[in-house]
C-alpha cells in the first residue's frame, strides 16, 4: 500500500508517495511537493498526488490536512 506522507529534508518536508513498510526516511516513489512550515509555503503536484489518490494512496493527516487547504481534496 502507499501512503502520500511528509519526509523532512533540511527545514522543509517533501510531500512524497512512498511504500507503508519503508521507514520515514526511506525511499520514495516519487516526490510531489514540499511545505515549508516556517514559511508557510506550500507547493504541490497536483496531478501526480491526483494520480497517486485514485491508484489507492492514503494520505496521512497531515498531508490530508494540507491538500484540503490548498483544495485539492474536498
């Protein structure tokens, strides 16, 4: 299963799909977007994470929290 979750990377997190049994910061499938949670910065691949939702990715919380603000979820 995939999950659409946040890996740190310096002082911003990737938003990237990646396998449930990898380790946080174990290897991705793709990268689709970064925040930048001092900035409050947000950039998104909107039609990868598209993609990735209706082959069956689960967002996490967090990420789920950050698509609905940028209204890519409903």
């Amino acid at each position: 299963m995939v999950k659409l979750r946040l890996k740190r990377c310096g002082r911003k997190q990737r938003i990237v799909a990646i396998d449930v049994r990898s380790r946080r910061e174990g290897r991705d499938l793709q990268k689709v977007g970064f925040y930048d949670p001092i900035k409050n910065q947000t950039y998104l691949n909107v039609p990868a994470i598209l993609y990735f939702l209706e082959k069956g990715a689960q967002p996490t919380g967090t990420v789920q929290d950050i698509l609905k603000k940028a209204e890519v979820l409903p």
